[in-house]
C-alpha cells in the first residue's frame, strides 16, 4: 500500500492509539484481579477521559495559526480578503459587488447559459413538477425521468452508450476513481490534476505516481517501469486544464494506451462548450474515435449552468458506478431543477453554436492581446482560461483587491494553490465578454501590476517577526 493510502485510512492516529494503550494497560493490569473488578466502567472511562485531554483545541492546530497569521499579513499590508466577495446577482461576463458594477472573470458560466431564458424557463418548470429535491437515492426513490433524459443527451454528445450523474463534480472524481480501483491497482496522473482525482486515487487506496505536465516522455517511463506490477492501471488527464488553460495531449495518450494496455480518464470540467467545433468537448477537439477514451467525467457547473458531476462510456462502465459507486449509490439523486437547468444548457449548446465559436475569439483575443500588453499568459493557449503570471502571492492577491476600483473582478491564485513563485491572476473567459471589456482589463492590469513591481510590494514587504506568535 502506497504512504498516501495509509494516510487515507487513519495510519498513524496518534489520539486513537494514546486510548487503545490506555485501555489495553488498564485490562493488563486488572488481569490478576476477580472478574468483576476486570471491567470496571468507572476505571475505564478514567483512563481514556486521561488520554483524550490531551486532543487539541481547533485554535491550536497548526493549519488555524496559519489561517490567522495569513489573516495578519492582510491586514498588516492594509489589505482586504479578496476571496468570498458576496455577488448580488448572478455573475456572468459583468456583478455587482457591494453596489459596484464590474467586469466579471470569477464565473465559469463560458456560454452565457446561466440567465438563458430557456434554462430558466426549464429550471422554473422542473421545480412545479418535482419541487426541489429528489429526497432520496436514486437508488430507492429518488429516480426521475429528467435524469434519464440529461444522461441519454450526455451521453449523445460525446457519441458513447450511457452516461450518470452524481450531485457534485468534486464527488464524481471521488466516487469514480474509489468504485473502480483498489490496493492492487496503478494510478498516474498528470501533476498538474484536480485536487479531486488525487483524493478519489487515496480512497481507492492504489499506488499513485504522476508525470511531468503534459510530458508523454516521462509518463511512458512510467508505464515501462511498472509493467505487469499491478491488476488494474488508469492514467488521468484534463482536457482543459483548470489553472493554466492548456490542453492535454490526447493523440499522443491514446497512442500509449493502445502500446501499455491501461484505462484512460479525461476530466472534461473546463472543456465542455469550450474545445471542438460544436464545443463537444477534447475528443472532438481532436477528432478521437469515441472507444480510445474510456472514462470521460466531467461538471455540470461550468458550461450546462446548473451543479452536479457525471461520467460518461460503455454501458458496462455506467452499470458498475451504478451499482457500486458509493457517491451515487449512497447519496441523494440529482436535484431535479438541477438535471433539467443542465439539460436545457446542453440544448441550447446543439442549437446555437454561435457561442462557442465567440468564446475562441474571445480567449484568443485576450491571449494575443495580454501578450503585447507585456504580460505573462503562462501556457494558456487561449480558450476558456488564462492566467496572468505574478509570481508573488502577495502581490497577487493585492493586484486583485487593486483591480476592484478599476471595475475588475479577477481571483488571485496563490500558494499553496499554486507552488509560491507561481502566483497568478486567473480569468475566466466567456461569450458574452465584449472586446472593449478585455481591453480594459487587460489595461488595468497591466498598469497596477507594473505600479506593484515598482514598489517592490510583495512577500518581502511582511514583517514576519510580527507574524512569528501566530506560528
């Protein structure tokens, strides 16, 4: 078992060893003593209420200390929490903050879905049929035909036998991953994966490796140096990648998989309405056959509008998730406002493909333009994500709150997110997002990022000796 599947499974708790070897001393030692002594409640409880005094209090963990001592260096730098923003309204390609209307670049909403009137029209529709929750599993009641009719489309677009949706694109990697591999299995991943693939790969409890991102080279040394070594090996990827808006290699994977013979799991969360000509996601983007790939997971929040996950393959892959996956089997079905939110987004991806065509041109406009701005895109290749590299996570999230005055809403990305030195500004790109608007932005972020290196502000401007009480 790999050291991450023992520390999954509860290895090495020290709290719950500090009882059972108060209590197994207790037992021992009462062992010469008449029977009904051996057992004595009171004794017992005694010893284990000595142990557990020891359990800290949450302000004393270490992981609190680094919340407030981060909480400190704001404030010390005179600067706001640029995170949890309240939005007043739906966000979209413009919010309102605190009475502020702003560009918005914090919404994945990258086709303009989320306020279309035939979303809502079916989202208000589904709530008079079924009223809000399906309140139960599917499982044992809570079945409704509008999941069948979302999973058949989903299904459709990307050209395979059957789909399933979870209520969480976060659970979906979490259920997926645990359901089909175990102890004796092989994951490896691209290191730049989701945070939710690695926790489903430590559940599952199999050995887990990643690569170089988007190296093939060093991924195939991998697969010959583990050769025969396991029962079950999957590789996973992302098609377009979350935090640098690249794109996996899918030719070059598919061909490895036909030459080492293991499963390959494509994260669709950012490539859905986004890659392909008709926005069908990475497979069409690059003209795979529909059996090269065999897992397929995406989100419902991104493109379709709605919250959810789902997985899509062969019938038999959906009938095992079906039956053991313990995200679905064991949690309550889909919302049905949600199914139906997401399936009226899927149509109106088939009927108006217009917006995935304005989606390219704006993600590529921001990209060529960022760039003669003198500014750093990173990888991005210009589609649904694009960072701006900052490298210092101070300064990043100070270039966000900066950027509130000049009508920009953006998120810093920063350690540990990121490794520190690859801090980022990350915006979301939509349809709806005008030029003028990108120009703008891009200006602003321009100027008070050169204003920021100027003044050298950043990680060195902390007084860390301030900070040293927290720690």
């Amino acid at each position: 078992m790999s050291e991450d599947s023992k520390s999954a499974n509860g290895t090495g708790n020290s709290t719950g060893r500090a009882v059972r070897s108060s209590v197994l001393d207790y037992m021992r030692k009462s062992s010469s003593a008449a029977a009904p002594d051996r057992f004595d409640r009171s004794t017992r409880r005694a010893a284990v209420s000595r142990s557990l005094r020891a359990t800290p209090a949450f302000e004393d963990l270490p992981e609190y200390k680094q919340v407030v001592a981060q909480r400190s260096a704001g404030e010390q730098l005179g600067m706001g929490n640029p995170f949890y923003r309240a939005h007043e309204g739906s966000a979209g390609a413009t919010t309102r903050i605190d009475g502020q209307d702003l560009i918005n670049f914090a919404s994945y909403d990258y086709l303009g879905l989320n306020r279309h009137p035939k979303v809502m029209e079916a989202a208000k529709a589904a709530i008079d049929r079924y009223a809000i929750s399906a309140s139960a599993s599917r499982l044992v009641g809570g079945e409704r035909p509008i999941h069948t009719q979302l999973e058949q489309q989903i299904a459709r677009i990307y050209d395979v036998e059957a789909a399933v949706t979870f209520v969480s694109g976060y659970l979906t990697n979490v259920a997926v991953i645990s359901a089909l591999l175990g102890p004796n299995d092989l994951v490896i991943h691209d290191e730049l994966i989701h945070n939710s693939a690695v926790s489903g790969i430590r559940l599952s409890g199999a050995t887990r490796r990643f690569f170089k991102h988007n190296d093939l080279k060093n991924l195939e040394e991998l697969l010959m140096a583990t050769a025969g070594e396991y029962r079950r090996t999957m590789v996973i990827v992302e098609g377009v990648y979350s935090m640098d808006g690249d794109i996996a290699d899918l030719p070059g994977l598919v061909k490895l998989k036909h030459d080492y013979g293991f499963w390959l799991m494509v994260d669709e969360a950012h490539s859905l309405g986004v890659l392909g000509q008709r926005g069908f996601g990475t497979m069409e983007h690059f003209g795979i056959a529909p059996e090269d790939v065999d897992i397929r997971m995406g989100t419902l929040s991104k493109t379709t509008s709605s919250c959810g996950g789902y997985v899509a393959g062969t019938s038999a892959l959906i009938d095992v998730l079906k039956a053991s996956a313990g995200g679905f089997v064991y949690s309550v079905g889909l919302a049905p406002v949600l199914a139906a939110a997401a399936s009226a987004s899927l149509e109106a991806l088939c009927d108006e493909p217009e917006r995935v065509e304005k989606l390219k041109r704006n993600g590529q406009y921001f990209v060529e333009a960022a760039t003669r701005a003198g500014l750093d895109t990173g990888l991005s290749v210009g589609y649904s994500v694009v960072p701006i590299m900052v490298g210092d996570s101070v300064r990043a999230a100070r270039l966000s709150n900066d950027l509130i005055a000049d009508g920009v809403n953006v998120l810093p990305i920063i350690h540990p997110a990121v490794p520190e030195g690859q801090a980022r500004l990350r915006f979301f790109i939509t349809s709806d997002h005008t030029f003028e608007q990108l120009d703008h932005s891009i200006a602003v972020t321009e100027r008070r990022l050169r204003e920021l290196e100027a003044a050298n502000f950043g990680v060195a401007s902390v007084d860390f000796a301030a900070l040293s009480k927290f720690l």
